[in-house]
C-alpha cells in the first residue's frame, strides 16, 4: 500500500506537528519498512536507496523522522481531501471504488485462471480420459462473471463503505479535535 492511506495506519498520524515528539513503535517502523519494500518491489527505490531508507527507519526514535524516508514515495495528504465544512470529494470516491472493483475483478480472475491451468495441466499429464477439469473450471469461473455482471453494484456497494470510512474517521478527527489533513 504506496498510496496516502498509508498514513491511517498509524496510530497518530505522523505527519502532525504534536505527534512528531512521540516515540515510534515497533508497529509504526513496520508500517513504513512495509511500504519502502513496497515502492522497492515496484522499481520505485533501487537496492542502496531501499536499505538506507530502511536504516533510517531502524533508528527513527520518533513519529516526526518518519514521514521524510516516505516523502518522495507516498502524498502527504489525502486522496479524499476534506473540502470546505465535512464535504466529501465524490469524485475520489468514484474513483477509489472502481479501483477496489477492478482488485477484485483481478483477484477472482486469478481465483480462476490458476486452478483452471492447473488441472487441466494434471489431466493432461494423467492420459486424458473424462475432463473432469471441466467442474472445478465451473466453480472458479462464478465468482469472475459475479464480479463483471455486478459491476455497477460492486462500484455502488465500495462507495458506501469508502464514505462510511470516511466519516467514521472524520468523527475520530472531530473527536481528537485534530485538524483534518492538508
């Protein structure tokens, strides 16, 4: 997860002024040697930047030194910016839902293509014989055509969770009585 959400992970947000005096937790560190093996694994840090960054990350002894090993690699403010008095920026969550449909439309193609491949692959080394493969083929396939029948639903249903989320954590803000992030 390179992207801004990130940063609700923590558990105070690093990136706030009177967080960055705390001391960083173990959980905190991994958050962000998570993330670095991340934009590594993606050809966005090369081998000597990842394990100087992850240096770095072993002996941050607070919030505040972490968000600048991520700088470069994930936004310092949200996607879904706050806009105006708890206005929410519809068109992010559009965007975001149809980002965690098309995750999951990939996930359940893989759900079908690997055990497919699979045992056709044992039937053929076997002789043939009945295609058996044919009924787990079956199986695996409902869950792919669920998800590109129900496109617009799944869409719809990811909208209503991502606001839900949204304010819920606009509620914790208001509550911790913290600016929401710029």
């Amino acid at each position: 997860m390179t992207g801004p959400e990130v940063w609700r992970e923590f558990d105070h947000d690093p990136r706030h002024p009177e967080h960055a005096p705390m001391r960083a937790s173990d959980a905190d560190r991994d958050i962000v040697l998570r993330t670095l093996g991340e934009a590594y694994a993606e050809g966005r840090l090369d081998r000597e930047e990842y394990d100087e960054r992850s240096d770095a990350v072993a002996g941050a002894k607070t919030l505040g030194e972490l968000p600048e090993v991520l700088a470069d690699l994930v936004p310092t403010s949200a996607v879904v910016p706050y806009v105006g008095a708890g206005a929410l920026d519809t068109r992010s969550i559009e965007e975001q839902a149809i980002a965690k449909w098309e995750k999951g439309r990939r996930e359940v193609l893989m759900g079908f293509l690997v055990p497919t491949l699979i045992c056709w692959a044992i039937w053929l080394a076997v002789g043939g014989g009945f295609p058996w493969p044919v009924f787990p083929m079956i199986a695996t396939a409902i869950p792919f055509l669920h998800s590109v029948v129900q496109k617009k639903d799944i869409i719809e249903s990811n909208k209503r969770a991502i606001v839900r989320r949204q304010e819920r954590e606009m509620r914790k803000l208001q509550k911790r009585q913290l600016p929401p992030p710029s």
